[in-house]
C-alpha cells in the first residue's frame, strides 16, 4: 500500500521532545522514512514546529535553527494556494475543523497528499482528498502507517 504522506507538526515535535520517549521513537522513524520515501511537508508544519519547540523549550533556537534547516532541505515543501484560506474560514465557521488545521489539511490535498499522520485531529477525518490517520497503534507505529511508508514489519 502506497499513499503520499505528509506529517503534522506533532510528529515533528515528538521526534525531538523526550518527555514521552514510545512516542520519540516512533516519530523519529516516521521522520526518517518520510523523508527516505520523498513524502512532502508543508512549510506551516515547519513554521510551527520551530515556533513550538523553541516556546515549550524542547531545543534551543539554534538547536531548532538546524531541525528546520535539515526538514527544508529534507522534504519537498509546499505552501497553501489563495483559495485554502477562504476555504479553511468555511471548515472552520462549520466547526468541521480548526482553521490553522483546515489551512494544512487544503494544502496537503491540494499538493497531492492522501494522508496527513497526526495525533492531534480526528483520526479517520477527511477534508478534500486527505484522510487524517494517528500513526499511534497499540503496540507502537501502526501496521497502515507503517505500509504508507514502505517501513520492514521490524
């Protein structure tokens, strides 16, 4: 199973952040494959993670500094279109999402991401052609997340 991946700005910070370290785990491997499987990321992703890491003091700015440069020149990156703000204002005064979310979730589908890994919005949601997923199984990384990946079953 293949499917173009994108991740949220939760998977990034756990991948630095030690204070959950099942999570870390995980989510550093789902940073190594996604940029070994060329997935794209979107550059609010980025601009969170640098915004959050350094605010909940997980990394120094310089320490973020040198993550944001690795994940610039690591992922295909991709900007929202005009049309995803206007649109991202609609999901939101629905209440189907928030509207930072919704900004990422347009983006992603509009850049051609099928999935966006999160743990922070509803799994299975949908907006457009992007389907949230929690990456998070039982017994770690999940058996779809992992396939979506092209991760071994180790």
């Amino acid at each position: 199973m293949s499917a173009s991946v994108t991740l949220d700005t939760n998977i990034l910070i756990y991948a630095f952040e030690n204070r959950e370290p099942f999570k870390q785990e995980i989510c550093l491997s789902l940073l190594q494959a996604a940029a070994s499987a060329r997935s794209r990321l979107a550059y609010q992703a980025v601009g969170e993670f640098y915004v959050a890491a350094t605010r909940q003091r997980i990394l120094s700015p310089a320490e973020a500094v040198r993550e944001v440069t690795n994940l610039v020149n690591g992922f295909d990156l991709f900007l929202p279109s005009p049309s995803a703000y206007a649109l991202a204002a609609q999901e939101a005064a629905r209440g189907t999402f928030s509207y930072w979310d919704a900004v990422l979730l347009i983006s992603a589908s509009d850049a051609g991401c099928d999935v966006i890994l999160s743990e922070d919005m509803a799994d299975g949601a949908r907006l457009g052609s992007i389907t949230v997923r929690n990456p998070f199984g039982p017994r770690g990384l999940n058996e779809e997340a992992r396939a979506w990946l092209g991760m071994d079953e180790s």
